[in-house]
C-alpha cells in the first residue's frame, strides 16, 4: 500500500478538506499531520479550538489511517520519519508564500522518487462562510483581548507593528514573507499614540483625546483579528485611566502601555532636550494597582514603561522602577533608550531577568535598531515592538508623489512607484 500525506491546519472540516481526502484514496493509505499551535501561528492564524481538538477532528475522519503532529511549516522532519510515496495539498501552494513550503516539499521527495499531487482548491459558498465565521470568531473582544498572554507562552518573541488604520492594520494582518525557506508575519498590533495624532495632522501631545482614539481601535478591529497593544502615554489622571482600562478591555483590546512620566507629553525621543517629569514611584504605583482592581477578566495586561535612561537617571532607578511596579501589580515592563547602541537596553535586561525570570519585558527598537529579534530573546525580551515604521515610509513617499505631480503637471512620472488600485481592493475582504 502506498503511503499519502496531507498536512491540516483548521478548526472545521470543509469541502475543501473532505475533496483532499478523497483525492488522496485513490492514491493509497492516508497520514495527516496536524500542525502545532506554534506552527500554526506563524504561519496562518491563530487556532479557534484547542489542539487537542484539532487532532480529535482529524482522527474521526474514517478516511484517515493514521494522524501526527507536525511541529513545523516546512515538512522536513515528518518527511524523514514517514517518507510517503506521495504529498498531496491544495493547489493554492503553487505561487505566493505558500510556494515556499511547496518547493521544500518537492525537495524533500525528490531524494528518494515520492511525487506531489496538486489537487484544484475548493472555491465555493460553503468554504468562504466557514472561513469567515472562523474570521469573526477570532475578532470578538473575548477572544481576541486573551491572545496576546497566550502568544508570550508559545512564541520565542512576539513581534507587534504599528498600525493607525483600518488598511494599515490590513498590512500588519496580511503580510507573510518567505526568507531562507521560512514564513513569518506578525504576532500583534501597536496603537502609537504619536502615529495615530500624525495621521490625524496633531502633534503627539496627547491632543487627541481616548475618544478619537478608540475610533481608531474599532477601525482596526472590524478588520482585523490580531491581538492590540494600546499606547496609553501617560494614563492620565488615575480617576480616567480606570475607565480606559475598562473600555479598552471591553473592546478587546490586549494591553496598554502607560510611562511613568506627568504633565505635558513630550516624545520619549527629545530626551532631557525638552523638559520632561517622571512621576513618582508610589504615584505611578497607585495608578498601575488602581487600573488592576478596574479590571473585569485576567485577561487584560497593564505594562508599564520605564524612562528613566531616557531622562538618563541610570540604570539602579530604572531597576528600582521596574521592581515596584511589579510589585503593583504591572503584567509586564517596558525599557526605553534614544541610545543607537542597545547596550543599555541588555544590561537592564539581564539584570531585571535573572531577579525575576517571569514578567514579560517589552522593547521599542527604534533608535538602537540594528539588534535582532533572536538577540532581544536571547536576553529574556518577550515583545519587540516595531512602533513608528509603517507612518515613517508612508510620508516620504506621499509627499514624494505630490512633489512630482506638480512638478510635471501630471500623474504618468509617479505611476511606476504606486501600487495598482486592483491590489489594494484585493487586500480588503468583501463580505
């Protein structure tokens, strides 16, 4: 009997899979691999169902003689241990990102004389309903609001990009990159409080108030269905900042990040250029406990964030910082630096990580940007924040586009640099 694999990863068996299994009969006897949770992460989505639910689903399949897990996208390991005559996957594998996975495949069989076997991918109503009823599970509040404390568990480092719109939110759903025989894409979603008021052509001063800004988050969220991490700035006043801390988590929203400065919000960025206060320690401590006994669900995180090497009050303060905010109650720490150098950035992690081995660690590496997201783990970092980058091309290349509009009196010299208008209507799901 020859031996046929398929690789599953889904909540519900559709048309599209019971078409593969089918195929796949005709061929010989059927494995199929469930992929982990991990795996599944960066490479698709985040699972609507347990694993162990997952793997029950494929097993009461009576097609299937046996059922295993693959722990990773590319199919290296369990080609090596089941070595099966045949591969079979949907035909969607052939071009894009997916493509990666299939000419590793094709390498792998091609070592020993095993085939693959394309079969048509199943477009029709029942398979698109399905597929967007998974979609809005993923997006209510309640689902949505626990994922990022379940990304920290499964992931190496959570990597979040800003986002300030409903399309830019799209871009940080949507992209997955091949590079060296790997896919990847984003875990989560930051809400910047200085991209959301450039968008809005404000200055970052918290001018813009939690109202508009919860606008933003419900333009995001109907889109999209990864977890958000909201920029709070300051917090405001502690009477206001219970009440963000419960709207917020009503809408979903993952966790806010407060720093532990007062009075007028200047940029993190201008350092001790402009001036700028850093709150108390038993201020900033009351606020992070009073936004805790506002919560609802354990769900929700409240991260504070450190500025004192910014302000440049050394590395001890900074620590002292980080201890009693915990002590507060804060479900994880977020260090800053203006330095190019992330040498700071390190010390404070490695001192603070082997005092306490638990409470997440946040970073923003936009000034000391050369670091890796391998080497932020490697000292204890649980979340990379890409906080500034998509706002910061997408103004060069505006203003660029306008210059030469005028300049020519026309739009034929900019056409070769803009992205057809039938790409964009493609990232935009119709209902």
């Amino acid at each position: 009997m020859k031996r046929v694999y398929t690789c599953f990863c889904t909540d519900v068996i559709h048309e599209g899979h019971r078409n593969i299994i089918r195929e796949a009969g005709k061929y010989g006897e059927l494995t199929i691999g469930v992929l982990s949770d991990a795996a599944m992460i960066r490479f698709n989505r985040f699972p609507t169902i347990s694993f162990e639910e997952r793997m029950q689903l494929v097993k009461d399949i009576p097609e299937v003689s046996n059922v295993v897990v693959q722990d990773d996208v590319m199919y290296d390991k369990v080609i090596e241990e089941l070595r099966p005559d045949y591969v079979i996957h949907g035909d969607n594998w052939q071009e894009g990102p997916l493509k990666a996975i299939r000419d590793n495949v094709e390498g792998l069989l091609k070592t020993y004389g095993g085939e693959i076997i394309d079969v048509p991918y199943t477009y029709n109503e029942e398979v698109k309903r399905i597929d967007t009823r998974i979609k809005e599970k993923l997006a209510m509040p309640e689902y949505r609001r626990k994922r990022l404390r379940q990304l920290i568990e499964i992931r190496p480092i959570v990597k979040a990009l800003e986002v300030h719109s409903g399309l830019t939110g799209l871009i940080a759903e949507k992209t997955i990159v091949e590079h060296d025989g790997e896919l990847d894409q984003f875990d989560a979603m930051w809400i910047s409080s200085l991209c959301d008021s450039t968008a809005k052509g404000k200055p970052d001063i918290e001018l813009v108030d939690m109202t508009s800004r919860f606008r933003t988050i419900d333009d995001v969220t109907e889109v999209t269905t990864k977890p958000i991490i909201f920029d709070g700035d300051t917090g405001g006043l502690t009477e206001h900042f219970v009440y963000t801390v419960r709207t917020l988590e009503k809408m979903g929203v993952s966790a806010i990040i407060i720093e532990d400065k007062t009075g007028l919000k200047k940029n993190s960025l201008f350092g001790n250029e402009v001036e700028q206060t850093q709150d108390s320690i038993e201020n900033f401590s009351a606020k992070i406990t009073a936004g805790k006994k506002a919560q609802l669900t354990d769900d929700f995180m409240i991260i504070a964030r450190i500025e004192s090497l910014i302000l440049e009050r050394g590395m001890e303060d900074a620590l002292m910082r980080a201890r009693a905010f915990v002590a507060a109650g804060a479900d994880g720490i977020m260090i800053h630096s203006r330095k190019k150098s992330p040498d700071e950035i390190l010390e404070f992690c490695d001192i603070f990580r082997a005092e306490d081995p638990k409470t997440p660690i946040v970073v923003v590496p936009s000034s000391f940007n050369s670091i890796t997201e391998s080497e932020l783990a490697a000292h204890g970092v649980n979340i990379v924040i890409y906080a500034n980058q998509l706002t910061r091309s997408a103004f060069p290349a505006m203003q660029q586009t306008a210059e030469d509009i005028l300049r020519y009196h026309r739009a034929q010299e900019v056409d070769s640099r803009l992205l057809p208008i039938k790409d964009i209507i493609t990232l935009i799901d119709e209902i």
